[in-house]
C-alpha cells in the first residue's frame, strides 16, 4: 500500500472517530438529529447509541491495514445510506441540520455535504483497493500516464456530474417552493374561510399523539396538560411563508396564562426559538389527526383534552387567542398542508 493511501485510510478514520465521539457526547443532539431525518420515535433512543458505535467500529477497522479493507467497505455503505437520507430529505424540500460531528459542527444539509460524502466514499473505495490493485492503482497509472488523456476527461466528468448533481438540487427545491405557493393560492380562492373547514368542534377530544420535541425528549398529549391551565397547540410548516409573523410575535407571549406548544416538522425549530415547547411530526400526522388543514393554526385545549376554543387561522388570530381576545380577528395567509398527505 503507497503512502497515498494509507493517509486517506488514516484520514477515514480520524474522520469517523471523531464523528462517533461527537456524537456520543451530545446524544439528546443525536436524537433531534435522527427525528428530523424521519427515524420513527420509537427508534431514535436506540439509533443515539447504535450510529455513533458503528462509526466506532468503522474507524476502528481502518487503523490497522490488515482490516482496512473490510473498514472501507463498511465506511462506504454508511457513506451511502447518510447520502441516500439526505437526498430523500432534499426533494421533500426540507433542509434538517446535518449534525455529522455532533455539536461540533452543524449546518444545514446541501449539495455541499453530498460533495463532501463522495469525496469521502471515493477515498473509501481507494482504501477499499489498495491491497488488490484493482481498479484504484491502475486508474491512477492511466491518469498519469503521459500519453494519456484520461486525467482531463475524468476531471472534466467530474465537474459536469457535480454540476448535474447541484442543478437537481435546485430544481427539487423550487418544486417544493412553488407546490407551497400552490396551495397558498387554493386557499386564497376557497368560496369560505380557511378556518370554516379546519380543525376540531368545540369540546372534541384532541386524538392522543407522542412526539420529540427539538432537544429529543418525548411528548404526549397527557404529558403536555396541566390542571387548571390550557394548552395553546399552534400548528406551522418549515414550506410556511405565512408563519414567519406568527413566529417573530410568538416568544413575547410566553408570559400568558397559556402553555403554548408549537407542533411543526424538522427544520423550523429555529424560527421558534424562545418558544417553550416545540414538537416535531415527521410529516403532518398530527395536523391530520386534528383536521387542521391550514397553517398557521391554532385552539386551546383543557386539561382534560378537549378543544375549549374556536379554531384561529393566521398570525393575528393566534395571538389574540393568546392574549385572551375570543372576536375574530382578520385571516392574513394560510399555508394549505393537505396537499402533503
């Protein structure tokens, strides 16, 4: 094995060994991570440690160069399936935090960290083929070989796949946006209210749910309620223009007599910051389960789980159901989620 590849198998392994340590070290953080990427709740606790251990061991087998093959190929198949998520995650239009060294570093997922996955799966396969000389060594005798013009078609293949890749990315994106304005422009042009047609009667059961909220801890429905206090269930959407007031508005209102619960998916947790409670459904179950149709939307709930409200669409209704104020207020914008069922 040249020198070359034992700094990429060394260089894997501080990579995956500092991943997993960072990991084990934030697991709450972990957790978060995990449901945002659409882990089932009952998988998250166990994922925290089973990930950061299979990092572990893949770092692990790429020290010593008798087991580095086998390291490879596994450090591979990881690269592939944290690929895989993320592209799934990509063309839903979503962009959770990529939490790949734990707490250390975290940013928003993109076609930055799929470049920075293949660079890394092709050090893999180097590795992977060191030993054998097969593919890898004799690629790069092609490649540098002085009568050879392999090195700059490769290179330029290179730069139109990535390109490919980036301009995909950016049409997912938009999709994801326009389908949002979409259904904005249905809602507009409803014969009714948003509201008229959304959400729990008064005095309905609200239908029992469990959920992580952005630190990793789980929620119930029986969990949230409290004698003698209602419970304010305010729906949003990370693809929700129409939330943006809603959430500017919403952490000065925390000192009400109300326990004001934000249910939302993965990448809208930072607009709520300040918020105290915000719950993430991995796609819009909860909304469904409720009726809620449109977001923003919110109504109160007594502590014995019932709807003790009408139902507020829009920013202005919201926060006069939090400020005590039962008179309609003017519906704004509403983002339609029913299309995402």
């Amino acid at each position: 094995m040249t020198w070359p590849f034992v700094v990429a198998r060394l260089a894997l392994a501080a990579v995956f060994g500092a991943a997993a340590v960072a990991k084990l070290r934030s697991r709450e953080g972990t957790q978060r991570t995990l449901a945002e990427y659409g882990v089932a709740p009952r998988f998250v606790g166990p994922g925290a440690w089973v990930l950061p251990a299979a990092e572990l061991v893949v770092a692990t087998l790429l020290v010593p160069r008798s087991t580095a093959t086998v390291g490879a190929f596994a450090a591979l198949g990881l690269l592939a399936c944290f690929s895989a998520a993320i592209v799934i995650r990509l063309r839903r239009g979503e962009r959770p935090d990529c939490a790949c060294f734990g707490q250390l570093h975290s940013a928003p997922v993109g076609a930055g960290t799929l470049a920075r996955n293949a660079l890394l799966g092709l050090m893999a396969y180097a590795v992977a083929f060191a030993d054998t000389g097969i593919g890898v060594e004799a690629a790069v005798d092609q490649i540098t070989g002085a009568d050879g013009l392999l090195g700059p078609a490769v290179l330029v293949l290179a730069v139109v796949v990535v390109l490919q890749l980036w301009w995909s990315l950016q049409l997912f994106r938009q999709s994801g946006r326009l389908i949002a304005r979409i259904h904005v422009l249905e809602m507009t042009l409803a014969d009714g209210p948003a509201d008229d047609a959304s959400g729990l009667g008064l005095g309905e059961s609200v239908p029992p749910f469990e959920l992580l909220d952005t630190d990793g801890r789980r929620w119930s429905l029986a969990g949230l309620l409290v004698p003698g206090r209602p419970v304010a269930l305010v729906f949003s959407d990370p693809e929700c223009p129409a939330c943006d007031a809603l959430a500017a508005e919403l952490p000065d209102r925390m000192d009400v007599d109300v326990d004001v619960v934000v249910i939302t998916r993965a990448g809208d947790s930072a607009r709520y910051a300040g918020v105290g409670t915000v719950l993430l459904q991995q796609q819009h179950e909860v909304a469904f389960a409720c009726r809620v149709s449109g977001v923003p939307t919110a109504f109160l709930v007594d502590p014995d789980g019932r709807v003790s409200s009408a139902i507020a669409s829009g920013a202005p209704a919201i926060l006069n159901l939090l400020a005590g104020e039962r008179s309609p207020a003017p519906v704004l914008e509403i983002t339609s989620v029913a299309g995402a069922r």
